[in-house]
C-alpha cells in the first residue's frame, strides 16, 4: 500500500530523495519484525476474555477506519501547509539580483538573475532532478512517524498478546524511530539531513508546526482507539490497564515468567522514560537557540 500511495505521489509530481524510501522502509521492516516477535509469544495463561474472531468487529473496523481518516488527513494539512511554505520561500527566491539594463542599453525595466543557475535541467527521461523541497520533509517524517503509530496501535497486547512494554527490541525501534523524525527535524545533525536530501528547516514556524502535527497525529489516533473500544467492545474495556496477578514465591512456571514479564515492562518503561527526557532536552535546547524566523 505505502509503494501504491508513493507512485500515486509520484504520477503528480510528489518525489522521494534517493535514500528517503530506503530509509523508511528500513523502520518499517524493523518495526514489523518485533511486532510479530511479540504477537507470536504465548501468554503465560490463557486470559478469560476471549478476542474477536472477525476484524470487522465494530470496534475494531471503526478503529481502523478512524485512524486511517486522522493519518489521511494530518497528511493534508501537512503537505497544504508545507505548500505554502515553499511558495512563499520560492517567491522570495525569484526576487534574486536585479539587474537594471538601462545603464548598458538605456531600458528602464529590470531582470532578476534569481536563482537562475540553480534551476534543474531535465535528463534523458524528460524528469529534472530532484530538488529538496518541505513538501517532500513534510511526507517523509510524516510517514515515519504514522507508520509507527500504526504499528503501537493495532497491536492487540494484553490480555491476549505479549505487551508492547515486554518487548525490548520494539521498545526501542518505535522509540528510535520518533527520536530520529525528532532530531532531523531539529537538524541535529546537518549531514545526516543532507545525505537524505531535506530541504532546510531552519524556520521556526516550520518546527513547530512538524511537531504540531505529530502530536495531533498521535492524540487523535489514541483518542480513537480507545473510544471504540470503550463504546463497542465493553468487556475488553474493563479489562484494559489491570496488572496481570501472580503469586511471588508459588514456583509455578507461569508465574515465574509473569514476574519476569513485568520486570521487562518495567525496564523497557524506564528506557522510554529516558529516550522521552533526552527528547525533551533537544527541544528545549532547539527552542532556546536562535533561529531564523
């Protein structure tokens, strides 16, 4: 589907830098290989709520329809506002060096150089080379960042899967991977930004309106979630949120392993607790600096 929507893209003009779908296909992959590390774990016990045996189930469709509206249209606005952005920066651009022909040829009107020697030419093929552009920034990191929530939030997880918070290795490519939209958005690193062809994104408008819309992106589609599950599936509701019981010292096996368990939910916890302060960190810093406006 992600192959489908870029050639869509692309048939209208949208275009990815040479590393860009390399990159976010490479997240996915990682992603997607611990989510199914996770979901195919048994659980110690077998949990009295049974799942729903249909994905159809009213919760679970009107969740997936709900999240696929949020993400479709966070991507709008996005790629609206990033619009805007680049035209009024063209805009400013095409103003270039103006040059007054009257002093050569007694003419009154000017030419403006601009950019002139900047401007693409096409190849072979008819196609001019990829300029960076904020449209394409904008549908880069929020891609990345939607396919992992996409990832968190279709997981089934307790009481019928492995949590999410007993799997290390996701833990921490879900957490890297809205670190790295973070910090490329931040341009930590310059050139890590110019290997993947990002336009520059030294405006602040700019970064709070990226990070606008990864938060709105993750509310809305949690938010959702949720109310479908409270409204529709009522019996899994009740049943979200509670600590799995086991008796300490009983030598059973299966709570030997749900000792273990939550010993690995709080590790993991405590891991994105410290990936979430270094983020906050950066923004701060980030904030603090000065920017071009």
């Amino acid at each position: 589907m992600s192959c489908c929507n870029l050639a869509s893209l692309y048939h209208d003009g949208f275009r990815y830098g040479k590393h860009m779908w390399n990159v976010e296909l490479a997240f996915m992959m990682l992603m997607d290989n611990a989510l199914m590390e996770i979901s195919c774990l048994p659980r110690a016990r077998i949990s009295n709520v049974r799942p729903s045996t249909s994905i159809f189930h009213p919760a679970v469709a009107l969740s997936i329809f709900l999240q696929g509206i949020i993400h479709l249209f966070v991507l709008n606005k996005g790629v609206h506002g990033a619009n805007m952005l680049q035209s009024y920066q063209d805009g400013e651009a095409k103003k270039g060096l103006l040059i007054r022909l009257a002093q050569l040829t007694g003419a009154t009107r000017a030419v403006s150089l601009g950019n002139m020697e900047n401007m693409p030419t096409a190849n072979l093929l008819g196609r001019t080379p990829f300029k960076p552009n904020h449209v394409t920034n904008v549908v880069f990191l929020l891609s990345i960042f939607q396919n992992t929530m996409i990832s968190i939030m279709n997981h089934c997880g307790l009481p019928f899967h492995g949590s999410l918070l007993e799997s290390k290795t996701f833990c921490l490519w879900s957490s890297m991977s809205i670190l790295f939209v973070i910090v490329l958005a931040l341009e930590i690193q310059p050139n890590v930004n110019k290997v993947l062809q990002l336009a520059p994104m030294n405006s602040r408008p700019f970064l709070i309106f990226i990070l606008l819309l990864f938060a709105i992106d993750g509310i809305l589609v949690f938010i959702s979630d949720r109310l479908c599950v409270r409204f529709l599936n009522n019996h899994l509701w009740s049943n979200l949120g509670k600590d799995v019981e086991y008796e300490e010292n009983s030598g059973l096996a299966a709570d030997v392993e749900e000792k273990l368990l939550k010993s690995e939910r709080n590790s993991n916890k405590s891991m994105i607790q410290s990936i979430v302060l270094f983020s906050i960190v950066l923004l701060t810093k980030s904030f603090m600096s000065p920017t071009t406006s």
